[in-house]
C-alpha cells in the first residue's frame, strides 16, 4: 500500500512543481530559475514540518510518510532540475548567477531543516 501513497503523493508534487513553474514564467524573465528554487524550498520545508511535528503525532498513520515525505516531496522537489539549470548557467557563462543559485539553495535548505528541528 505504501507505493500507491508514494505514486500519489509523487504525481502531486510533479503537478505542483510544474504549476510554480508555467506560473513563474508569465511573471519573470530572468536567467535565475526561480521556479525551481521555490519549489525545492518549498519541499524541504514540508519535508522537515513533516518528519520534526507530524510524523511523531500521527505514529499510527502509516500512509503519512510515504505520501508527504517521499511522494509529495520527491516529486515536488527536484535536484536533476536543479543541477541541469545551474549546469546551463554555468556553460553559457553566468558563473555569478550560477554561483548564487547554488549558494541560495544549500544554504536557504539546510536553514530551514535546521531551525525546524530547533523549534521542535
């Protein structure tokens, strides 16, 4: 059972990224991918409110990780994209640009895991 919460969860986080993603594109037009920088932001902070406050009071609820935690997440998040766009940039010589959006999705991620765990 727990494969059909991942596919579930999964194909709503791939709709949702898309959404962010064709949303993002009729308001910017930038070389900065902003889509997918919220979208993994956006993950990773679901990720951790999920794993540090819910997972422990919804112990008996075996169908909330592998849908929210790997599904959603998973699909909703995307670090193939990720490494593509920043691979591009880098190629095409926006080595600053680049750099800032590998600097802004490291560190914006493990800050949000870190001060969802502090806050726990």
């Amino acid at each position: 059972m727990s494969i059909l919460w991942v596919f579930v969860g999964g194909g709503l986080g791939s709709v949702a990224r898309y959404t962010i993603g064709l949303g993002l594109n009729k308001w910017t037009d930038t070389l900065f991918p902003w889509a997918t920088l919220i979208s993994n932001i956006l993950a990773t902070g679901i990720l951790g409110v999920t794993l540090y406050f819910f997972l422990s009071r919804w112990q008996d609820q075996s169908w909330i990780y592998p849908l929210i935690a790997v599904g959603f997440c998973g699909g909703f998040s995307t670090f193939s994209t990720f490494s593509s766009e920043t691979m591009n940039l880098i190629t095409t010589g926006n080595y600053v640009i680049a750099g800032l959006n590998v600097l802004i999705s490291m560190v914006s991620g493990l800050a949000i895991l870190f001060l969802l765990q502090r806050l726990r």
